[in-house]
C-alpha cells in the first residue's frame, strides 16, 4: 500500500487540539505516526467543517476522521470529503440529518448543563470553577483546574447548526460511549452509537473527557478502525 491512514484528530468544546496529547502519545507508541489534528475556530459548524476539510484535502491517501464531542458533528459534515474512509466518535455528538449538538443535548440534559454560562460576546463557557467536575471528573483535580482555565470556548450559536447530509450515513464507523459523562448523556451516545450501525461500539466507564483519562482504549479502537480501513484500502 502506498499511503498508510493518516489519522486526523478534531477536538470539540471548551478544549483544543492539545486535548488528543495522551491520545496521540499512544498512537505513536503503537507505531502509528501519520497523525495529524484541526485546531477548530469554533465559531460555527461550516466553519470548523472547512477549517476540517482544508486539512484532510492536504492527505495524500485515505483518512480516518476521530472526532470528540462536538467534534462528532463536525466529522459527520467533514467525513463526506472522497479520501475519508472511515469515521471514529469519542463520547460525541452524530447528528443525523436536520439534528445540531443542541436539538440532541436538550432529549435528555446532561448533569453539567447548569454549569454553561454564556458571556457578552456570545462566547459558552463551562465556570472555571465548575469545568472538573462537569467535563472531567476522572482526572486530578489540579488538572481539571488548568482545563477549566485555557478552556476554548464556543460560540454558543454553533450548538444550533444542524447538518444536512451526515458522512456516517455512506462510510463505516466506531464509536466510544463514556458512562459516566456528564457533559454528553450516556443515554443520547447509546442512542446515537447504535443509530450509527457502528462497527464497533465500546463503553468506558469514563467523564467526559475519556480521551485524556483513558487514552491507551481510547487510541486502541481508533487504531483497530485504521487497520480496518487499511485492510479495504489496501
């Protein structure tokens, strides 16, 4: 095979790119090294899909989009490009079509919505104060803290963006369901991973944040997707 799956991580809200360090970590220690990952605008769903397929449109050869929480939606628009041929959600959102993150969040609230608060410029935020508790409760304290602190915020518009025409519909999937999440309800990634005809569906008994506090299972699916992928490709 010429071109190996070059691996293309897109992060979600109220984090970016460097949320995939542990992730991208285990992938190199496996061997995989054609790993690239979006740091998205988040200012609204075309956007951070462009910002996406800008990317993938430089990879030379097939692509497997892994997207974490929002950024599940952002892969659902983003994965119709030609080379991506396969798609891998973390705890996220897989909106079918005319469905956003936010008609999906509102089917059954999860525990952290009480600590969203917007700002004056229309910016969502998780409270700082809030962030470990909501989004990463499985992780050390102080580091939830820092989390909270450099969080990226959206632009609570985007939640509202819905998508048209979901990639999952026409390429194979994997999806990781975190138990113990608190910012995406279990019950709506039940949902959405069986909805998707998933491959693969697996459950941690993780917060929301399974990518940084279970990176080696987390990393492991995606690279059993990749070599499916390079399998057919192949």
């Amino acid at each position: 095979m010429s071109n190996p799956t070059t691996i293309v991580l897109v992060h979600g809200f109220w984090g970016g790119a460097a949320h995939w360090s542990r992730v991208i970590l285990e992938l190199r220690r496996q061997g995989h090294t054609a790993i690239r990952a979006v740091e998205l605008p988040l200012t609204s769903l075309a956007d951070d899909a462009e910002r996406t397929r800008k990317m993938v449109a430089q990879v030379n050869g097939p692509v497997l989009l892994v997207g974490h929480s929002y950024g599940g939606a952002v892969i659902s628009v983003a994965g119709n490009a030609p080379n991506v041929a396969g798609l891998v959600y973390i705890a996220a959102f897989a909106p079918d079509a005319g469905e956003s993150p936010g008609s999906i969040t509102q089917e059954h609230p999860p525990i952290g919505v009480p600590n969203l608060e917007g700002d004056s410029d229309g910016y969502l935020w998780v409270k700082a104060d809030k962030y470990h508790e909501s989004f990463c409760q499985d992780l050390d304290a102080e580091e939830g803290a820092v989390l909270g602190v450099v969080q990226k915020a959206p632009l609570a518009s985007t939640f509202g963006d819905s998508v048209s025409d979901p990639a999952w519909r026409h390429k194979p999937s994997w999806y990781q369901i975190s138990s113990a999440d608190r910012m995406i309800s279990p019950v709506n990634q039940e949902r959405m991973a069986a909805r998707l005809g998933a491959r693969k569906v697996i459950t941690l008994d993780a917060s929301h944040a399974s990518l940084a506090s279970r990176p080696a299972e987390v990393a492991a699916l995606i690279l059993e997707a990749a070599a499916a992928i390079t399998t057919v490709a192949g």
